[in-house]
C-alpha cells in the first residue's frame, strides 16, 4: 500500500463515474494513514491504524474488481 498504488486505485474507481461517499471517505482514509507515515514514521498510531488501512485497502481493491465485472450499460444507439 504506497502512494503511488493509492493513486492508481484512485483512478480506477473513478473511472466508473461518480463514487459514493463511502468511497471517497476510504480513500481520503487511506491518503490520511500514508501521509503519517510518510511524515512520521515512528508514530506509535501507526500500528493501531495499520490494519484499520489495510481493511479499507482490500475493500477498495474488491470494489474496484466488481465495478469491472460489472457489465457495460447499453446505450440508447444500440438498441
């Protein structure tokens, strides 16, 4: 869980549209934790709120791969 893959994911779930605001608050989440950890490393918070992340992280990847098993809505041309 870096930066780097935070943004990555970011714009994955985004690319499904809008995401409700229970998605937004694990991303604006997980940018908290990575932020005192980059500024603070040895904060003893970190190892509380660790796994507190990690929870959001793995619900945010399993959102991201349902949104793509998700299928493609027909548009009106099509039909």
């Amino acid at each position: 869980m870096t930066r780097d893959e935070l943004n990555a994911l970011t714009a994955l779930l985004r690319r499904y549209g809008n995401a409700p605001r229970s998605v937004d608050q694990a991303l604006e989440a997980i940018d908290a934790y990575l932020t005192l950890a980059e500024s603070h490393p040895d904060a003893a918070a970190l190892t509380y709120e660790h796994g507190h992340a990690l929870d959001l992280w793995h619900a945010l990847q399993d959102t991201a791969a349902a949104l793509a098993l998700r299928p493609a809505p027909i548009s009106p041309q099509a039909a």
